[in-house]
C-alpha cells in the first residue's frame, strides 16, 4: 500500500512538473541584446542555432531587460560602526581629578553609491558555423533570478524550456 502511495505521489508530480512546462522559440538579432525571459524560471534545456554562416559567440545574461546586458543598482544608506576611545573625566568626593578611558562603539550612517556592472553571465559558447549547441545541466545553472537575455555576434536562433518560478 505504501508503495502505491509513493508511486501515486511521484506520478502526480512528474505530471504537474510536465505540465508546467514553457517551450519558446524565436530569433536572436546580431549585436542586440534579446530579452528571452523577464521573470525568474527554472531552465529546462537550451538550444541555440547559428543563422548568421559564421561561428558565432552568444552570452545569456540573467536579467530582466533589454536595453542593455548592465544591473544599476540604486544607491542606499547603511549602517556602519567603529571603535573610538570615550574619555569621562569628573572630581571625586575628595577632590581628586578622576580621568576614566573606555573603548566603545560608535554607529553612523553612510550613503553607498549606485552601482552599474554587468549582470551575471549564466552561460557563454561559440556556436560553429550554421551549427547548433545543447548545453548540458552541468555547463549552465538550472536557474535564473531575474529573467534571461541574450547577446550575440551574429543571428542566431533559439529553442528554450522552462518552468516559470512564482
């Protein structure tokens, strides 16, 4: 009985994991960057196609956009904290110049700039000559955070799989 459980279970998730499946196909622009994904997802397999007749270079970026391969990152403030010497000094009952040193924590607050780098590369490859590349699990990350576009030498185009992440 616990066993038809088991297997009841794993069929249902097998199921639901199939089902919640995204095949999507296009067209990548030379010298362009292509916006594939804008959310984050789970990547199931990749495939890209050189269209241009020469080997082409393709860099998948994780991020949400596509008008560049670049994250800005705002600026904030933060809290730091330092050590600094505090010096008490007072008179005593009897007239003695009492001086007292202690070490102490003192906080403030910084502004930390905005930031421009370029977003994470998730997976770099040479496509040859009007040839194709399959990325196995082990060259590319399961996973992107933000989205997934693309930036290549010359055209190219894509077969992708995924499931959306919530």
């Amino acid at each position: 009985m616990k066993k038809l459980f088991t297997l009841l279970t794993a069929a249902f998730v097998f199921t639901v994991a199939a089902f919640g499946q995204v095949v999507q196909s296009g067209t990548i622009t030379a010298a362009t960057t292509t916006l594939l994904l804008s959310t984050p997802a789970s990547i199931l397999s990749l495939t890209v196609i050189d269209t241009s007749g020469s080997a082409n270079a393709v860099v998948f970026y994780d991020n949400n956009t596509a008008s560049s391969t670049n994250i800005i990152r705002p600026s904030y403030t933060a809290r730091g904290q330092y050590l600094t010497n505090r010096v008490s000094t007072y008179t005593s009952a009897t007239g003695v110049s009492v001086s007292l040193t202690n070490t102490v924590l003192f906080p403030y607050n910084y502004t930390v700039a905005a930031t421009t780098n370029e977003a994470n590369r998730v997976f770099y490859t040479i496509v040859p000559a009007s040839g194709r590349v399959e990325p196995d699990e082990v060259s590319m990350p399961l996973g992107v955070s933000r989205g997934l576009s693309v930036r290549t030498v010359g055209n190219a185009s894509y077969i992708l799989t995924y499931v959306p992440q919530l």
